[in-house]
C-alpha cells in the first residue's frame, strides 16, 4: 500500500579527485565509501581504481557513475571512448554526471551506449521537451528514449542546499525530487564536513518515513513508475 502523503525523494552524489592513487582510494572506501547512499562520480581510471581497491579488499563496490568532462561534448567520438572505457572497468554502468554550465550533447550516443540517467546543472534546451512525462514536481526530462537528464539543486541559499548548510531546514515538499552534489572531495584526505551534515539530516528524515534517500542508478526505474517507489522491497538506502 502506498503513503498517503508521498515522501520526498533524495539523491546524494560526489565526485572523487582525479587521480587517485591506491592507498588514497583504501582511505576513502574506509571512511566515505562504504556510505549506500552516495553515488560516486568519477573518470574512468579512478573508476578503475575504486573497483580494484574495493575487490581487494573484499568489500561491494559503491554506487558509481561517469564523472562527464565538459571537453568530452566536443566529439561524438571522444565522448563515445570515454564512456566505452568507464564500461569496460564497471560493467553495466549506466549513470553520468556532468557539472558547470554547459549542457549535456549527443543525448542519443549516451542512450546507445547504455546510459540511463545523467545529472545535469542545466538543459540543453528548455523548449525541445520531453518525450516522457515526469512526476509533477521532478527537474528531469526524457528528450530521447531510455535516458534522463536530471537537473541538480542550485546551490544557494533558497534552496534544500541553503536549509542544511545555513540551519534552516523547513520541510521539504511531499512527492517532489531534489538531487544534490557535494563537489569533489578532497584528494588529501576523506573528510568532507558537507556530506556528512547532508547524510545526517536525510537519515533522521528517512527514519520518519518523510523522505527516502536513493541512489542515481535508482532513478530511471523509479522515474519509469512515475516516481513511485517498489511496492515489494525498498529502495531507501541507510545512509
């Protein structure tokens, strides 16, 4: 049975520094990166060094999507590389972030070449619309089929950001979609002093049954149901 009142849905991601050495990445997976509820960006040989570090130590491999380089948008083909070599070292990866303020091109390579959802500052363009229609109150499109682009919460003041990072945290809306970043994480050190604040408050949210915090990767097969969550299983992630 369904809430009557529709949490809010939350997803969290970061990226990781580029490059990242094998002792760096042991730090990390000891500390931030066994953390479900984050999704993990980065290029495709950190996210060579994740998998490996994560295998030899024997623990699961985080939530993890392609950390997108603006560059990489001037070239079908560049574009086409990079992604074949983030799959060929995380198999099945079908998630993508790409910050700053150019939009995200070629959304019809992304979607042949397995990518299901990419968070995004901003639309290409915001009259080409949407081939499927998203839950009322969700940032996101589907301009070709089989790939979304969800758009991240400004980082200001009047925003989810603004309630945590200031203290004041009215309450989110019900059945609505707020996707934060972190920025990159420090590459001398696995702290960051933001994500933590972040995580702590959607656990004590997600405890309530106000708010469920998933991954990225969960998104398409949510958005897929109209953004609601499975009626068997969970996909609230303990932070």
């Amino acid at each position: 049975m369904r809430r009557s009142v529709d949490p809010t849905t939350l997803v969290v991601c970061a990226t990781l520094p580029r490059p990242t050495r094998s002792g760096a990445c042991a730090a990390w997976l000891d500390t931030l990166g066994r953390s479900a509820a984050v999704t993990w960006a980065a290029t495709p040989d950190t996210l060579g060094a994740v998998t490996e570090a994560a295998r030899s130590r024997g623990v699961s491999v985080p939530d993890l999507a392609l950390a997108v380089q603006p560059g990489w948008l001037d070239s079908r083909a560049t574009l086409r590389r990079m992604v074949d070599e983030a799959r060929q070292v995380v198999p099945g990866l079908d998630a993508a972030v790409l910050r700053g303020p150019r939009p995200l091109a070629h959304q019809s390579l992304l979607a042949e070449e397995g990518m299901r959802v990419v968070v995004v500052d901003a639309f290409a363009d915001a009259g080409r619309g949407s081939r499927r229609p998203a839950p009322a109150g969700w940032r996101c499109r589907n301009s070709v089929w089989g790939l979304w682009e969800v758009q991240v919460d400004p980082p200001r003041p009047a925003g989810m950001v603004g309630w945590m990072l200031h203290g004041s945290m009215p309450r989110p809306r019900p059945g609505t979609l707020h996707v934060l970043h972190a920025g990159d994480m420090p590459a001398d050190r696995p702290v960051s002093g933001r994500l933590d604040r972040w995580l702590a408050w959607a656990e004590r949210r997600a405890a309530t049954g106000r708010l469920r915090l998933v991954q990225l990767t969960d998104l398409p097969a949510i958005l897929g149901r109209g953004g609601a969550a499975p009626v068997s299983g969970s996909v609230l992630k303990a932070a």
